[in-house]
C-alpha cells in the first residue's frame, strides 16, 4: 500500500515539476550564430537523452525511487513506533521525488551539458537515512553521455572519482553557467 502511494506521488510529482531540458536559458539568438545553432543541437539533444529508455539517467532515477521507497517504509514504521510510545497518531507522508533537468551549450568549453536534480520530499529526521542533503545534481556531457560531476545525498563525485562536495558543485556551476 505504501509502496503504491508512494509510485503514485512520484509519478504526479515529476509530472508537475519537471523541467523539459529543451527550455534553453537563451531566449534569443545569441551574438555568434554558431553559438545558437549548437545551442538549439544542445537542445535536441538532451530531448533524446530524455526520451531514452535505459542510460545513465535512468538508472541514477531508478536508484532514487528505490531510495525513497525505502526510506518511506522507515518513516511509516517509525510513525508507527512513535503512535505506540506515545498513544497519539503519528502520520507518516511518503517520501516524494521532484526531478528536474537542464540543459546547457558552453560557448567556453565547446559542449552540451545536462544537470538532472532530484529532490526528496517529505524526509523526517527520523529515518536514520545517512542523507547530508536532500537534493542530489548529475551533471553529464549529453552527446558523449559521461558523467562529469555528481552531488549525491551523501558523497560526492568529479570524473566518476569520489570528491570534494564544494569542488563537485563549483563544476557543475561553472559547467552550466559559462
């Protein structure tokens, strides 16, 4: 039953709050015509990462279901501990996932890049999750599909080499930003 809620609340979740990556944060032509054509190929091409059925994407976004599955299961059984200590209704809501994906052309470094967010929702302090946050970023090279840096729940990636938090998320800020 709350693993039922739970594929329920993702899927109305990232329905109403993903971000299409063909939303460009150009609006207009940029000065350098070659810059907005590749920028509308960027475009293109994160619609096919998209739309893939099997990737990278995919199975980060299949690991962060199973997450909040799990770590809904230990909110309800925490709930229900805390309803039996203390004689009051506890409520437990499941955990949700908001996804989100953006893409960029860099002008700077010449590439198309994606960043794909994943937001928990609904994480009580009480589930004993090792979680330093609750949003995780992927950044990848959308035409050569590696993975350039990750800010996970809690660790840290750069090259697919774990690493330094502020470094990993200073990448994925001035990948995207330049």
């Amino acid at each position: 039953m709350i693993l039922a809620a739970q594929v329920l609340a993702f899927g109305q979740a990232t329905a109403q709050k993903e971000t299409a990556p063909s939303q460009q944060k150009a609006t207009a032509p940029a000065a350098n015509p070659d810059t907005w054509q590749r920028s509308k190929e960027c475009a293109a091409q994160a619609d096919k990462v998209r739309a893939r059925k099997d990737g990278l994407l995919v199975d980060y976004e299949k690991s962060i279901r199973d997450l909040a599955a799990a770590l809904s299961v230990a909110q309800a059984l925490d709930a229900v501990v805390a309803t039996s200590e203390s004689g009051k209704a506890t409520p437990a809501a499941p955990i949700t996932v908001l996804k989100g994906l953006v893409n960029h052309y860099s002008p700077k470094y010449g590439m198309c890049f994606i960043a794909a967010s994943y937001t928990l929702m609904n994480v009580g302090p009480a589930t004993g999750a090792p979680l330093n946050r609750t949003t995780a970023t992927l950044l990848i090279d959308a035409f050569g599909g590696g993975l350039i840096a990750h800010v996970d729940f809690s660790v840290c990636y750069i090259g697919g080499k774990p690493g330094d938090c502020a470094e990993a998320k200073n990448k994925i800020d001035d990948l995207m930003n330049n």
